[in-house]
C-alpha cells in the first residue's frame, strides 16, 4: 500500500492507497494552508489512464480549514472530475460538514461527491 504524509504547522494530510483505484485521504487538525499544493500533486500522481479514481475524505477527526483551503479543493476536484469516480467524505464537526457541504456545491460533480456523518457507514463504502 502506497502512503505519503504531509506535516504543516497545523495540521497532517495522509494519503494512502486502498487498492490500484481508489485511495484515502485522511486530515488531521486545522488546514491554514501551509501544504500548499502537495496533496493535491500527490493525487494526481495516481490517476491512471482510463480509470477513474475513487477519493474517500476522513475528515472526521478534522478542526476545519480556511476559506481559502475549502476553495482550493472545490476547484480542484471541478478541474479533476473526469478523472474521478466517487468522491466521498466524512464529516465530523457541524464545521467541517458546512466546509464539506460548499465544497460540494462549487465542485459541480453532482451524485459522484457523497457527504457521510457516520463513521461505520464510510468505512463500508470505503472497502466495498
């Protein structure tokens, strides 16, 4: 399994591999904006040609991110979204779900993006 990990002063992004097409990215504490774009290199480093890749966002144990941030990835996963299949991401905080909830909305991917609230019901997902 592959896995990169990306400190900040805030916070730490993990990525990981779940199988060839599908990977999880886990956030840990308050994402200012200090891992820049990294992250976003390291997913692309993993699409593959003529599959989709499926993201799932652990956000659960997350204390949030700037607007900035929030922007960020919503522009992000538009950009990307024919080289994504289901993305799909757990909330924890009433704050990260309103995040999650605009990111949501400004990616445009319609039913691919998927919010989950319970932790059990995205681990299923997850390995299913």
């Amino acid at each position: 399994m592959s896995q990169r990990a990306f400190i900040g002063a805030s916070c730490a992004v993990g990525i990981s591999s779940v199988s060839e097409h599908r990977v999880l990215v886990r956030l840990l504490g308050a994402d200012h904006g200090e891992l820049g774009s990294e992250p976003f290199h390291e997913l692309e480093s993993r699409f593959a040609q003529g599959a989709p890749l499926d993201v799932f966002f652990d956000l659960y144990s997350a204390q949030g991110a700037t607007m900035d941030v929030v922007g960020s990835w919503a522009l992000w996963l538009r950009r990307h979204r024919d080289q994504l299949g289901q993305v799909s991401m757990l909330t924890g905080s009433v704050f990260v779900r309103l995040s999650a909830k605009t990111v949501q909305g400004f990616a445009q991917m319609g039913d691919k993006l998927r919010l989950f609230a319970d932790p059990e019901k995205f681990t299923d997902a997850l390995t299913s």
